[in-house]
C-alpha cells in the first residue's frame, strides 16, 4: 500500500494505492480518465496516513486487498495540508506533457 499526495490543477488529493508506483503506466491511465493528465505527487509514509485518518484508512486498504487499484482518501486541500508537514513529503513525482518521473 502506497499514500501520495498529488497536486493536479483541481488541487491536492490525498490517494491510496496498491499499485507498485505512482509512475506505473496503468494508475497514469486511471487518473488521466478521472481527468488528472498532469501533476506533481509526493508520497506519504503510510503509517501516517492511517494514523491521522484511522478507520476510513482502514476501510479503504482493506478494499484495495481485493485488486490493484487507487482510491481518493481525501480531497480537502486545507485538512491535507493542516495534517502533513513538508518533512512528511517525500520527493517529488512529476508527471504530465508526455512524461513520468
């Protein structure tokens, strides 16, 4: 299980993922059809997302058991930024304009 926050021009959404890496060409394509082509990510120590979000972390994981996949946990920018710190973020994931990376 993997958390990244991506900043897509709708704003940052917190999302949970059990595929191997965000630039994995497969969970491109599903958040280019959920209509975000281009975005900068970073991902977020897990053990922290399920400690500041608890049993809808909980719920969703256990969904994403059945099959690789993602699931948004949060799309409020403000509560996402009030929960990490920048030292939380690791480095930053760029995708978009025909790369990854």
């Amino acid at each position: 299980m993997r958390a990244y926050i991506i900043f897509s021009g709708t704003g940052p959404i917190l999302v949970l993922t059990t595929y191997p890496a965000l630039t994995d060409r497969r969970l491109i394509e599903k958040l280019a059809h959920k209509g975000i082509g281009k975005f900068i990510a970073y991902e977020v120590p897990t053990p922290r997302v399920h400690e500041i979000y608890g049993v809808p972390y909980e719920v969703i994981a256990a969904d994403l058991e059945i099959a690789e996949d993602l699931r948004v946990l949060d799309f409020n920018g403000h509560h996402i930024f009030s929960c990490f710190s920048f030292a939380e973020l690791g480095d930053p994931i760029k995708c978009g304009d025909g790369q990854a990376g």
